[in-house]
C-alpha cells in the first residue's frame, strides 16, 4: 500500500500508466489516435492539481473513516443501474460519483468548482450529447467508479478492457471474475480508496456505488465492507442484449483504441452475462440479509413502492418522495429508459 501510495507522486503517473497499457495491450488503430492525443493534453494540463490534490488531500482520504456503509448497485450493464442509481443518490444522506468526477477523478476536489461549470455551459453550447444514456451531456449526472479507477491510472480496472476491446476477455476475466488473492487485493486497495475520496469529498455521506462488475465480485466486496448493503437490478435478457450491444456501439466509435469486429462484441457480450449471472447466482447467498432484489421493469412502473421496499429492508428513515419523482419526470422529458 505505501510503495503504491508512493508511486502515485511520480509526475505524471496517469500518462506514465497510459503508456505502459498502451504497449501491454496490443497498441492502437491509426484511426483512433486522436483519442491518444486527447488524453495526453489532459493529463499534461490537470497534472499541477493533481500533484495539488495528492499534497493536501491524499493522506485525510487514506486515513478517513466511513461512518455508514456503502450501498452497491449490482446488475449487468443496461438493466437500469443508471437510473437506480440516480434515484438512490437524491437522499439527503446519500452521495455518488458524477460524470465529472469518473472523468477527473484525481482533480475533482481542486477543480469542480471552477473548472465544471464552463465545461457544462461548453457541453450545451455545442450539443455535446451523453451518447451512453443518450441524453445531452450534463457532467452533474451519475457516473460509474469503474472509469474512475481507469482516469487515475489504477492497473486494476476493467475499463481498459474497453479501450482495448481485443484484450477485453482479459481484464473481464482478470478483474471481474478475479480468481487471484493478489488481483483482489490490489483492486479493492484502489476501490476502497476512490470509495472514501467520494464519501470524504461530500462530508461523509453514504456512497452509491454503481459498477456493473460488482455483480460477480460480491465475496471479494463484503471482504472490505462486510456492512454494506447491496441492490441486485435485473431486467428482460433480451432487452440488454439489444442496449448492451448499442453500448458497445457508443465504446467502440467515441472511446475504444482498437477496431473490433461485430462478431466479436456478440462474444463478448454472451460470455460476460453468463459469466456475471453465474456470479452472482453462486455469491448470493453470502449477502442474503443485506440484499434487496428488483426488476428494472417495476422500477420504471412504480419507482416510488420500490424506492419503499429498499428504505424499508436497509432501514433509510423516510422516502424522499418528491425529488424522487423530480428525478423520474426529468428524465421521462429526456429520454425513454434505454
């Protein structure tokens, strides 16, 4: 923990990382090499408020104690974690990672309040949409840890999967369905860590947390956090095939480094919902009194009775009703659940 603490100082560590995975994975497609420049400007124009962030922040998140266990949103991708999440988090209690924060997830403490809003006003001058929930870009809206992890230059996430889709098999099988003590542990060291820099960062709120992985990490997760509690969403297979396979659309044209072949994806896709199903299926059982079971279907129908079944069972005082259905009309506005 202390050499990997340590490491992070280095300058420059995210790109350092970047270009490491870059060699490891199988280099990139000619055609994807604006996505490299991209990242290099990033990181060479946020790496001072890194450094700032890590001086005055690094040591009160490694030593921060989180009070109230986290809340994790299992399901595989596309079967509504998004909205759950987003629904879970508008609790006066609650916090969770936005957009903004997965894609700055080093700086965010030092530079949301300045940096966020011009780059918001940017996004609705120009239109720039949210491709993955297909909604206008707003860098309030919820976000994933996973990407979080891979912005900070964690060797241990699986979204380097999805830059480098020809080697996807290989961090699924690597980080999500983990099999070595070792991968365990240097993942949850990053996971907890990114966990309580969220917590810190809101004044010590209960953290949801939504990656879709964590549906077959389930024995490794109450490991770390044996009081936390956790919310299985599941949804009609057919339905996420169809939005799953429009999601690796989005990671292949707007993210991924390589070209991968639609034959491929399908592969991909059949074998992490086996993977994750079996997952989770097996480990359920080991979280039988901290969980609460949903299909996306009933959450669209009738968010407020679920929202009050999940109160209820993890004991969250009362249900905030109107900001709830302010979430649920904002969104009805925006866009049908995808």
């Amino acid at each position: 923990m202390k050499r990997k603490m340590a490491l992070k100082f280095v300058p420059f560590y995210p790109l350092i990382i970047f270009i490491f995975q870059l060699s490891r994975n199988g280099g990139i497609n000619f055609k994807k090499s604006h996505l490299v420049f991209i990242f290099f400007v990033k990181c060479l124009f946020l790496e001072p408020f890194r450094c700032l962030e890590l001086f005055f922040f690094e040591r009160k998140i490694r030593k921060f104690e989180m009070e109230l266990g986290p809340v994790f949103i299992l399901g595989h991708w596309r079967s509504g974690t998004t909205y759950l999440q987003h629904l879970l988090s508008v609790n006066k209690n609650h916090t969770t990672s936005s957009v903004y924060q997965f894609v700055f997830a080093d700086v965010f403490i030092t530079t949301q309040k300045w940096l966020k809003p011009p780059l918001n006003l940017f996004c609705r001058w120009l239109k720039i949409p949210y491709s993955f929930q297909r909604v206008p870009m707003d860098l309030d809206l919820p976000g994933e840890l996973e990407p979080a992890m891979w912005a900070m230059g964690s060797s241990t996430s699986y979204t380097w999967g999805h830059f480098f889709p020809t080697k996807f098999s290989f961090w699924r099988d690597r980080f999500i369905s983990i099999k070595n003590s070792v991968d365990a542990k240097n993942w949850l060291d990053d996971y907890e860590y990114l966990i309580k820099k969220f917590s810190y960062a809101s004044g010590g709120k209960r953290m949801i947390v939504k990656s879709p992985g964590d549906t077959a990490r389930i024995r490794d997760l109450l490991n770390r956090f044996p009081n936390a509690k956790f919310v299985y969403i599941e949804r009609d297979k057919n339905e996420v095939f169809r939005s799953t396979r429009y999601l690796w659309d989005v990671i292949r044209k707007e993210f991924s480094l390589q070209i991968i072949s639609d034959d491929k994806v399908e592969k991909i896709i059949h074998d992490s919902y086996k993977l994750m199903f079996s997952a989770y299926k097996e480990q359920k059982n080991l979280i039988k009194d901290q969980l609460v079971e949903i299909s996306c279907e009933e959450l669209i129908q009738e968010p407020i009775k679920v929202m009050e079944r999940i109160y209820s069972v993890f004991g969250f005082g009362e249900v905030p009703v109107k900001k709830i259905m302010k979430v649920v009309e904002h969104l009805k506005a925006k866009r049908s659940i995808q």
